[in-house]
C-alpha cells in the first residue's frame, strides 16, 4: 500500500511511539537513517561497478577500432607512398607522405591543447550543491 506521496506504509507495523522517551525516538531515527545511508551507498556501489564494467568494454572496443583505424592509415600510407614512387625517386615519395603526416599530427596537437585550455577540472556544480546541505539541514 502507498500513501499520497508515492511511499510506501503498512498499517500493520506501525507502532504506538507515546509510550517512548525522545531519546529512543532520535535513537530509532538515527538507526534508520544510518541503514538508509548503507544501504544507499550499496546501491551506489552496484550502480558504478555495473557502469564501469560497461565502460571498460566500451573503452575495449574503441581501442580495437582505434588499432584498426592506426592500421587503415598505416596502409594508405604505404598505398601512396609507393603510387607516387611511380612518378619520383621512393626517397622524396616517403618524405611527402611523412611531411603530409607530420601536418596531421600538429593540427591535431594544436586542435586538442585548445580544447583542453577549456577544461575546469573543479566539480563547481557538486562543491556548489555540497555547500548548501548545511544550511539545509538548519531549522527555518
């Protein structure tokens, strides 16, 4: 059975609290709490094992596909490199390719470096969430 607000209550295990001091009250609420709290943290704990067991093979997979791609770019730089030794000396023919790959890299180099500057490695949302939990733990 759930009340209004979606939670679940039973009836049958409610118990009559006028006969308890409030010190075995806020006992009794700092138990459950404290087991809500392990409890969360045991669900959080299968929740990220269960995603990075899924990044790791999708990390796996990627890395194959970027060993492939390396061995795509290894080939066509053979392929042109031994096209263009039919019309120069194979000397200046794996210079080209070589210079042709050295432009690659740098453009990829400079490209990454920018988008890194952009990096902010501080968590501002979580630190700003995280300080506002004692205030809201405050009696209004």
């Amino acid at each position: 059975m759930t009340n209004a607000n979606g939670v679940g209550a039973s009836t049958s295990t409610q118990e009559d609290v006028s006969q308890q001091s409030v010190g075995e009250l806020i006992g009794e609420v700092s138990r459950d709490l404290s087991t809500l709290m392990r409890q969360e943290l045991e669900l959080a704990k299968v929740e990220i094992k269960t995603e990075v067991s899924k990044t790791g093979k999708a990390a796996g997979m990627l890395g194959g596909a970027g060993f492939a791609g390396y061995m795509v770019a290894l080939f066509l730089s053979c392929a042109l490199w031994w096209g263009l030794e039919n019309v120069m000396d194979a000397g200046w023919a794996a210079l080209i390719v070589a210079v042709i790959w050295g432009v690659i890299g740098a453009v990829l180099y400079a490209t990454g470096r920018k988008k890194l500057r952009t990096v902010n490695p501080k968590p501002e949302r979580t630190v700003e969430t995280v300080q506002e939990i004692p205030g809201a733990l405050k009696p209004s």
